[in-house]
C-alpha cells in the first residue's frame, strides 16, 4: 500500500480536524487526528493523510514558530509514513517545549501521539 502525503493548508479542515478528531497531547506535540472512511471512488488501496503543522504565538516569535514548524515537519516526515494504516487528516501543534527538545525525543512524542490518538 503506498501513501500519499499533502498539506492540509486550508482554515476549515484544521477547524474539522479540532472538532471532530483525536487528540493526543505530549510534551513536544498536541495532535488531532480525523480517520476518514475509504470511500467508492478510492478504488487504489492508497492511503492518503494530510498532515498540518500549525504554532501559535505563544510559542515565541517568527523565527522560533517557523523553526518549530520546521521541526514538526522532520519528525513527521519520519514517522507518519511508517504508521498510518487508512485516510486521516492530522495536525501537529506546536509547544514551547517543540523548540528546546532533543530531536530523537520529539521523534518519540510524535509517534506516542500519533499511537494515542489512533493515527
């Protein structure tokens, strides 16, 4: 089965993703994830996940929220593709401690959350 990954880039899917999703919260990430349903006109067994990343300003500056978006971006990269099974719509939030955590821990919290929230 392979995956294909895209961007969730649009107001009302990160607002669905809120409502309707999953929520997993570790230190260096919160995340929401919406399973979607493999509908008829998906006849290819493909999974497609769309992932966002989104960081508030409470985190820090403009150059701090986009390095931790940058960081939640890597780690997904690396785990997502290896543990998503179906169709899902997922959003990582970054935290204040996205920015200071060694990368291998926040490798770990993506995937326990991702685990948690039932990715």
């Amino acid at each position: 089965m392979a995956v294909t990954i895209t961007r969730l880039k649009q107001r009302r899917d990160f607002l669905q993703a809120a409502r309707k999703g999953h929520k997993a919260v570790e230190r260096g990430v919160v995340m929401q994830v919406l399973p979607h349903a493999h509908t008829a006109q998906n006849t290819t067994q493909d999974a497609n996940i769309r992932v966002g990343f989104t960081v508030s300003k409470k985190v820090g500056n403009a150059v701090q929220r986009n390095r931790a978006k940058r960081r939640l971006r890597a780690a997904a990269e690396m785990v997502i593709p290896s543990q998503v099974n179906g169709d899902a719509d997922i959003v990582l939030i970054g935290r204040v401690h996205t920015l200071t955590r060694p990368f291998t821990a926040l490798v770990a919290d993506v995937s326990r959350a991702l685990k948690k929230a039932g990715g």
